[in-house]
C-alpha cells in the first residue's frame, strides 16, 4: 500500500519518455481568467465601486488585454448575475470607464499592427480546427470490428476463442489480454491462467510517449461518444466553466481551498500528487493545478475554478496501492479533455440537453424548438454568445449545419454514458491490470457494471491493443 508521505519512487517515467504534444485539454486563457477572478470578486455585492472599477482597469492595462474581450467577458457575467438574483448591476462612476467607452480604431500604429495580428491569430485557429475536422473525416472510414459479434461481456466463450487463435499466431499480447480477461470471469484453466500469470503487471507502465490527439479519438474514445456533441460541448465549455464559478461564488457555494494546499509537483513526496502529472504526461494533457485537504472524503476531486484544479483527499492519500492511483486518476484526468469537462459542472443529462440546445441556438438563432423549451434555453445562450469569440461562433455555425445533416439527432443518455466509460479506459491504460479496474468500479457499481463490462470487452480489443503497443507497453513474445 502505498503511503501519503514516503513513497518517493514511484510514478516516475522511464529513461526516454517523450512527452507528446498536450492537447484536448479544455482551454482557458490564462490572462483572461486572472480577470475574470477580478471581475467576479468586484460583482459579488451587485455594485461596482470607482475604486473597483480603477483596479479592474489597471488590471486589464497591466495584463494587456483585449479591451473588446473584455467587454464581453463583462455583460456575459452580467447577464448572469442579473438573470439569477434578479437586480440590476450599477456602476458608481459619473464618466464611462475605458473599458465600456466605444472602441476607437486608428488607421496607423501600434492599433493596426494589433488587428493584423488579431486577424493572424483568428486564421490560425480556423486552421486548426479545419485540420481536426480532416482528421475526423480521415477517421470516419476506419470500421471497428473489435469482438464486435460478442454480445455478452462476460460470456467466457469469446474470449477463450480469442486466447486459442492469438496463442497459435504468437501474439503474446494479445494472448495474454484474453486470459487477463478469462482470470477477471474466474472461468480460466491451467493454460490461460499460466499465461496471465506471466504477464500480470506488476509495477507502473513505462510508455516510450504520450497518448496523441488522433489516439484519444481512434483507440479510446467509445464508439458511441458522438464527436460531434463532444465538439460542440468543447466550444461552449469555458463560457459554461465561468458562468458556473460566478454563480457558485454567488451563492457562498464557490470551494476555495487554502493557498498551504497547493502543491509543487517538481518537488512533490505524496505519490497521489505525484501520480497526476505522470498520468497527464501520458495522457497528452495539462497537469491541473493540485491541492491535498487531507480530511475531505474524496479521492481526485474536480474543482470548479477559473482556471479548474484537482483536490485530493484522503481516500487516495493512503490505502491505495499504485496501480490503484492510477486507475482512478487516469479516469479522473479524462474529464478535464474539452469534449467531455461539461460533465463535471453538468453531470444531469437534462442540464447536458439545456447546454446543446443554447449552443445550437448560438449557432443557428432562428432554430426551430417548442416555446416553452426556448424561454428555458434562451437566457442560457444570451448568457454563453457574449464569452465566444468571432472562430467559436462560426464553429458553432458550422456544428449545426453538420448536426442536421447528419440527421438533427443525438442521444445525451448514451453519450453520457459512453464518456463514463472513455473515462473508464483511460484509466486502464495507466493502470495496465484489469483486476485492478474491476475491483475498484465494483465498489461504485456492483458487480459485472455497465462500465465494467466494457472494461471487460475493451481490454481483449484490437485497439486497446494498438494503443499498447504505440506506447510501447504490450507484452513481447517470450523466446
């Protein structure tokens, strides 16, 4: 087991480790959101002082930002405030502060050198999100036939077939993946579990590199995740993100953990605070600020924050043996990818369904949708549009148009679900032993889960089994 203050070995990558690109985290500006910190914390009594209004302003100038950004970042908190304790925001000030004067624009100088560069940075983000909507077509014609004619998860017959013809063609493996499997059922023989007892993992993995962008979306993601309502999630997430700390702040319900909790990762001894930028490395993705509350009862906890963080508590500070760590932090760490981080805020699916509906409006506001489902909607669009820039909103156009023609239906049950049990395989990954899995989601959802059985049925998976060797962390044939 391991302990919160003396295991200083492990969680470590191995000698070659080469940290990928990060990407799929959800995306804040980090000079935006110290703003927005400032902004929330001037509103929180509904009247904004000169004297409020002076720092705000000297912020802005110190940080240098966009005073347009700004100025929308501001009605959109505005708004929401307003809508939610139902008073009117006032500004005590006789002349208009620079921030919500019209904006001038100077035909020459340092003014028009900042549009063109306003203008650069608008094409880059158009160019990336064309490239990933290349990479999602590309990835539209691979057909997934993984085990795809085993309709029970827990039936051992498939997975003894399986064990039988990838022993015969040397793939050791994969081999070993099935009779992890069959061990899991309690339905393996001598052979099988001969097998699984060789190549049980014993310690961490040691990949060669992170997981890519093209590898969350081609090995892990489950099939019924529908990109495109993660897509659409992902471009309204930070807008969402803000409006819920604001009103959670509002209402005294804003979780601000003490500044002692935060914790160095370069210097970190705590192998649960330790196992987070590990498994974010090899996930290809941010490391969220950490905190450790000792004496609160969760394990790899999200906060809601501007920017989010992670706390941990005493469930995973001691107790829990490394493979363990990291299974539930590999799960813990999926959430914050940009597609999927609303579910964090939002985990009811008919809040998740208010949220699609307001971007779609976004996207298309004359969208056609019962009226008592638009009085309900609306104020949430009006309080997101204000926090979106120009690319966004286009993308958000360009959502809606596919959205129909790929026939104007999702389902956010299954998606949801489906999420859950992305999460889920993250966190094998990292863990690497599927007993180890099962065991811990067999405290959260019984026996033989909906999770689990995906678990179960992903683990003897041809892409799971791609996936460990681009890392370089399958099993090698004995010789």
């Amino acid at each position: 087991m391991s302990d919160e203050r003396t295991d200083v070995g492990g969680f470590e990558h191995a000698k070659g480790f080469v940290a990928g690109e990060v990407s799929g985290s959800l995306g804040l500006g980090p000079l935006e959101t110290q703003y927005e910190e400032l902004f929330a914390d001037a509103l929180a009594d509904g009247v904004i002082t000169a004297d409020e209004r002076v720092r705000l302003e000297k912020a802005a100038d110190n940080l240098g930002l966009d005073r347009s950004r700004l100025l929308k970042l501001e009605q959109a908190m505005v708004v929401a405030y307003q809508s939610r304790h139902r008073v009117q925001i006032v500004e005590h000030y006789e002349e208009a502060a620079p921030s919500l004067s019209p904006l001038r624009v100077e035909a020459e100088g340092d003014a028009g050198r900042a549009l063109l560069l306003k203008r650069v940075e608008v094409l880059e983000a158009r160019v990336k999100e064309l490239e990933e909507e290349l990479r999602r077509a590309q990835a539209a014609v691979n057909v997934e036939v993984d085990l795809s004619d085993l309709e029970d998860p827990t039936s051992a017959d498939g997975y003894r077939q399986l064990f039988r013809i990838q022993t015969a063609r040397g793939d050791a493996d994969a081999a070993f993946r099935a009779s992890e499997a069959l061990v899991a059922l309690g339905a393996a023989n001598a052979d099988e579990k001969a097998t699984f007892e060789r190549g049980r993992a014993q310690t961490l993995i040691a990949p060669r590199g992170s997981i890519s962008q093209a590898a969350w979306h081609d090995f892990l993601f489950h099939p019924e995740q529908e990109l495109l309502t993660g897509q659409i999630f992902s471009l309204i997430a930070p807008a969402v993100l803000v409006g819920r700390v604001t009103s959670l702040r509002r209402d005294g319900k804003l979780h601000v953990p003490a500044p002692a909790a935060k914790q160095e990762v370069a210097k970190a001894t705590v192998t649960a605070v330790r196992a987070v930028p590990w498994a974010a490395a090899i996930l290809g993705l941010a490391c969220p600020a950490l905190y450790v509350e000792k004496d609160r009862d969760v394990g790899f906890a999200h906060l809601p924050g501007v920017p989010p963080s992670t706390v941990i508590g005493k469930r995973v500070l001691s107790g829990k043996t490394q493979l363990e760590q990291a299974f539930l932090v590999g799960r813990h760490l999926a959430w914050y990818r940009q597609e999927s981080y609303l579910k964090t805020l939002f985990s009811a699916v008919p809040d998740l369904e208010d949220l699609f509906l307001a971007a779609l409006i976004i996207g298309n506001p004359g969208l056609p949708i019962a009226d008592d489902m638009k009085r309900r909607v609306t104020p949430i669009a009006q309080a997101i549009a204000p926090l979106l820039e120009a690319p966004q909103v286009d993308a958000l156009r360009g959502c809606f148009l596919r959205f129909v023609e790929e026939g104007g239906r999702t389902n956010l049950q299954r998606w949801s679900a489906a999420t859950d049990k992305t999460a889920a395989r993250a966190g094998l990954v990292l863990c690497g032993d599927l007993g180890t899995a099962l065991r811990l989601l067999e405290a959260e959802e019984g026996a033989q889960g909906e999770i689990a059985k995906d678990l179960l049925w992903f683990s003897a998976s041809d892409r799971y089994g791609k996936l460990r060797r681009q890392l370089g962390v399958a099993k090698a044939a004995v010789s």
